[in-house]
C-alpha cells in the first residue's frame, strides 16, 4: 500500500484530471466484464501495464509486484473452478471427459470445460483488476475524492471513505511498531510463543484503533466539524496521449 501511495503522489499523470484516468480504467473493466474471453483480459491486462509503464513512468518493477501480487490470489481463486476435490470408495474411475486422481478416497478431477472456465474467471478478473490498477497507482485518494464531489457523490459515503483511508494507514503504522517491538523482545522466535504474541497483537491493535478513533471525533468536534470535511480545490490538466491510447486499448478489445 505504501508503494501504491507513493507513486499515485509521484507520477507522471499526478498533475491530469482524475477522470480522464478512472474513464480508461472503468471502460476496460467493465469491457472486461462484458466480454468473456481469456484473450480480452490478458490484453487488458497488458494495456494496463504498458499505460502505467510508458505514460504514467511507473517503474516496470512497481507494476509487475502489484499486478503478480493480485494473480497469485486470483490464481488460488480460479483452482477451486478448474479442480473438483471429492470423496470416493473403491478403485477410481476414468473422468468421461477429462482427469482425475484419487489417493485412497480422495479424488481430484477436472475436465477441459472447467479449465477453460478457470482461465476465462482468472483472466476476467486479471484484466479487471489490472485496470483498477491504472487508477490507483496514478491517482491520488484525495483526487480520487474531488472527483467524488463533482460526480455528486452523497457526501456520507466520501466522508466515510476518507476516514476509512486515514485509518488503514494509522493501522498499518501502529501494527508496523506493535510488530517491530514484539520481534525485537525474540517474540517469533517459536511457533508457541508466535502464536501467542500474534493474538497480543491483535487485540492491542483493536483497541488502540478504537481509542485512536475516540480522540480522532473529539478532536473534529473541537474543530467544529459539521459532517463535512472542506478541502481546497485542485487544479488538473490534461494528457492527450493518454486519451489516444485508451481509445486505441478499448477499440483492440473489442
């Protein structure tokens, strides 16, 4: 997440209007959504990547361990598609129109049907989440924001998410130290004693989010927060690349 933040601060496309970048992002997701083929999310994927890449100068390194971080748990996803696990008695029986194995009364079986349904769900969902990519790692969440307010957001739901971010980073912050501290004392040492201090960890973490989030309300109300929270506004350009490419990445989908 740090990595992600960092760059959406620092990029090339930093400065350009948030919704010439969630239009790109949206157009290939919900394309990849309408048309279910493999190939359409592979090259959504690989539009996402060479945009970030080339227009947005984010490192090819930053991209490739967001997108392979994201294809490892989709990965896991699709198997329980393309793998049938069930139990069996006696000696196993040839699949009609695939494989399968069986160790003792455990059979593992699949067919050239579900695998080709795992691939068009891995891909779909690669493609999908490549594209959300191309808006997270380029903007930043309080554009992400602005261009909530001028979509005429409902502004419960911003003023949630924004109080939302905030605390995803304090908790990573306040886990990083709770983690750091415990290490430091041999508290992972053994697996008994990891175990142990994991659940310390935990609930300290609970409550420390909890007390933090108390002093967080008193302080606004000091403050004289009324249920909304005023920010300055920002001023955007435009990037005509990005334009191009992204009709051109939406036509080959198509």
């Amino acid at each position: 997440m740090n990595a992600i933040d960092r760059w959406a601060y620092s990029n090339a496309l930093r400065r350009v209007d948030p919704a010439l970048k969630a239009g790109p992002a949206l157009f290939l997701l919900l394309l990849c959504l309408a048309l279910n083929e493999p190939a359409v999310g592979l090259l959504a994927a690989a539009w996402a990547v060479l945009l970030l890449a080339r227009v947005a100068r984010v490192p090819l390194r930053i991209v490739a361990r967001v997108v392979l971080a994201e294809a490892g748990f989709l990965l896991m996803a699709s198997a329980g598609v393309a793998l049938n696990i069930s139990l069996a008695k006696g000696a196993p029986s040839e699949a009609p129109s695939g494989w399968s194995w069986c160790l003792g009364s455990v059979c593992l079986s699949s067919s050239p049907a579900a695998l080709y349904n795992a691939a068009c769900a891995f891909t779909r969902a690669l493609g999908g989440t490549a594209s959300m990519n191309l808006l997270a790692l380029t903007t930043p969440m309080v554009d992400s924001i602005e261009l909530l307010r001028r979509l005429r957001m409902p502004l419960v739901i911003i003023e949630m998410m924004t109080l939302a971010y905030r605390f995803i980073a304090v908790l990573l912050e306040s886990l990083e130290r709770m983690w750091t501290a415990q290490n430091s004392r041999l508290g992972y040492a053994r697996w008994r004693r990891a175990l142990t201090n994991a659940a310390l960890l935990a609930s300290r973490l609970f409550i420390e989010t909890y007390e933090r989030s108390q002093r967080l309300d008193i302080a606004l109300k000091g403050r004289g927060y009324e249920g909304i929270l005023h920010v300055l506004p920002h001023t955007y350009g435009w990037d005509w690349r990005l334009l191009a490419c992204s009709i051109v990445a939406g036509a080959s989908l198509l």
